[in-house]
C-alpha cells in the first residue's frame, strides 16, 4: 500500500463496454466499468468468475480476440490518450514496455521450447532497441536476481521446465518489470501455486512496486489477498462495477449486499462462531446473455426490493470515495417500478 495522497492518476477507464457474439446472443462480459489508478496504487477488483475482471483488464490491454469479442464503446486515457484508439503498430510501443501483464499459469506465456534468457532478451531489446544481446542479458540477470531467483547468471540458461510454478511465476514477473513499466496487471498471479508460494509472490509484488513505483491491477476472487495488498477495491459483478472503494473502508462497511456476502464467506480465525457453517452466497452468477435492464444480482438478494426487479441502480456516492450502486441507498421517491 504505497498510495500518496497527491499521486498523479495514471490510468482512467471510462465507460468501458467488451461484448462478445455468440450463437446465443451477444455476451456483455464488460458493461460501462470506469475506476481510475494512481501512480504506485495497488488496486483489487475482485468478483466471482464470470463478472468480468479478466476481461476489463485484456480490453486495457488490446488482448480480445476478434472475433468474437470487441470493445464496443469507454475510453482507457494513458498518459492523456486513449490507448484503446490507438493502432496496433503504436499499441506495440505501450504493451509490454509502459503497460505490462502477468496471467495466472505462467507455462502458458513462456515458450516452452526457448530458454529464459532467450526470452527476456527478445523483450527487453524490443522496447529498448538501443541495448546490444549483453547488455539485455545482463538486465535479464539484474531483474531475475531482484525478483528473488538464487544462482540468476546460471538459472537464465535454464528452460521454463526446469523451473517451479512459484520460480516461473517470477521469472514472469521479472520479464513485466523488465523495462520499467509504470503499470502492472497481475491477473489472479497465484491460482496455480500452493499458499506459502501464493504469499512471497504476492510480497514479491508488493515490494517492487514499493521499490519501482509501479502502479498494480490485482484482480483476484480472494478477499484475504486485497485487505493486505490494496489501496483501493473495485468489487464486480455481472460486467459492471457494483461497489468501489478504500480498502479499510469497504471491509469495515461493505455498502452492496454482494460486497457483504463475499467478505462473510471468507473463513476467519479470529471468530468464536465455532462450529457454525461458513456463510456463502445463495445461487450462481447470472447469464451475461441478454441481461434484462434490472439489478442482476437481485434473484441472490437477502434485501432484494420490487425495484430492483425492474431497473439497475444509479451510483450513489456515500462519501470519501464511496460509491455504489444499489437501490437501498437511493430514496423511495426516485425509486423506478416500471
């Protein structure tokens, strides 16, 4: 958590809307999400799978596959442009050098059939076409030795499977951070790890951020994960954003009944329920596939009302950053029944 208070916003999304055509329907997987991230800001946006966390951060990106997904409408504004009008020749320039990603199985984004060193030194002289082979190369070994990999100059020989899942997932790391991005995406980076591996990556993160100022995405299902890492959480459900705010603030007064629930459902041993069966919420998340104009987390709703089966909730600020969108918290007189 290495927010300042006078942090310049480094990336805005604004209206950001990714469908996808199906032979069902088309699919709004992203649906009018907008957050801002701040220069060495860690931010969470957390959500059940499906709710479209994935695919906020591959729209940023320009990673949809077309066909048959297209952002179809927002901005994403990087450095006072909008990176998602930008040709894919000048994208090139942004992706991977200013704006860098690591996914959760990292064997699925290194070539098997290549050494480390091979690959890290193709990275970073493709944003840095000035650095000779061993110039690259010692960088490689520079920034595998900051992300913690013991013997560097001997293991950037070495093949991705001579590696660990936890070694790999570093060595992705180092490959992001490589040529100093200024944002990083860590799309759920320990599913595929066992839990004392999930918390040095996770620390690992944590303190090159620190060190480098990068600004973080973590987006992740794990509520543990973002109370410890994150400034700021987006919580996301059914393509949109239903509730966003500090960190502190929204697990001490989670405004949503979804926010509610998915904090209740996380095991705690600081309880004296003992005994007592693990709090999950009711159902399974909605079909994306023509959403009808409702709340649509209304059918899990302990508090559903007869309004939120007839038109989605406005955003309402609840102060200090706090915002949701939700209809207890609008008055009765604005309400919609029709």
């Amino acid at each position: 958590m290495n927010l300042k208070p006078d942090a310049k916003v480094v990336l805005e999304v604004k209206d950001l809307q990714t469908y996808f055509k199906t032979d069902a329907g088309i699919v709004k997987a992203v649906d009018g999400v907008s957050f801002l991230l701040h220069e060495g800001e860690t931010l969470g946006i957390v959500g059940e799978s499906g709710s479209g966390k994935s695919v906020t951060n591959l729209s940023v990106m320009r990673l949809i596959p077309s066909p048959p997904g297209k952002v179809v409408g927002g901005q994403a504004l990087f450095e006072g442009q909008d990176i998602l009008a930008l040709s894919e020749k000048e994208m090139r320039k942004i992706r991977g050098a200013k704006i860098s990603m690591i996914f959760q199985d990292p064997m699925t984004s290194l070539n098997p059939f290549l050494r480390i060193s091979t690959q890290m030194v193709e990275t970073i002289r493709l944003h840095n076409k000035e650095l000779s082979k061993d110039e690259a190369l010692e960088r490689s070994i520079e920034m595998l030795h900051l992300v913690g990999i013991p013997s560097a100059e001997k293991r950037v020989r070495d093949y991705p499977h001579q590696f660990s899942g936890g070694m790999r997932q570093r060595v992705m790391i180092a490959m992001a951070l490589s040529c100093n991005a200024e944002i990083l995406i860590a799309d759920e980076p320990t599913t595929a790890l066992d839990v004392t591996i999930q918390a040095q990556i996770l620390e690992l993160i944590a303190k090159l951020s620190s060190k480098m100022g990068t600004a973080v995405i973590l987006i992740t299902h794990d509520l543990g994960v973002v109370a410890g890492m994150c400034d700021h959480v987006c919580v996301m459900y059914a393509g949109k954003i239903v509730e966003r705010a500090e960190t502190e603030k929204l697990y001490a007064h989670p405004a949503h009944p979804y926010t509610e629930g998915l904090i209740k459902s996380v095991p705690r041993m600081d309880t004296t329920q003992k005994g007592k069966r693990l709090f999950s919420i009711e159902g399974q998340p909605p079909n994306v596939i023509d959403l009808p104009p409702c709340c649509p987390f209304h059918p899990r709703c302990h508090k559903a009302m007869e309004v939120c089966r007839h038109a989605y909730p406005p955003l309402r600020h609840l102060g200090e950053g706090h915002e949701v969108s939700c209809w207890l918290y609008v008055d009765e007189e604005e309400r919609v029944y029709e």
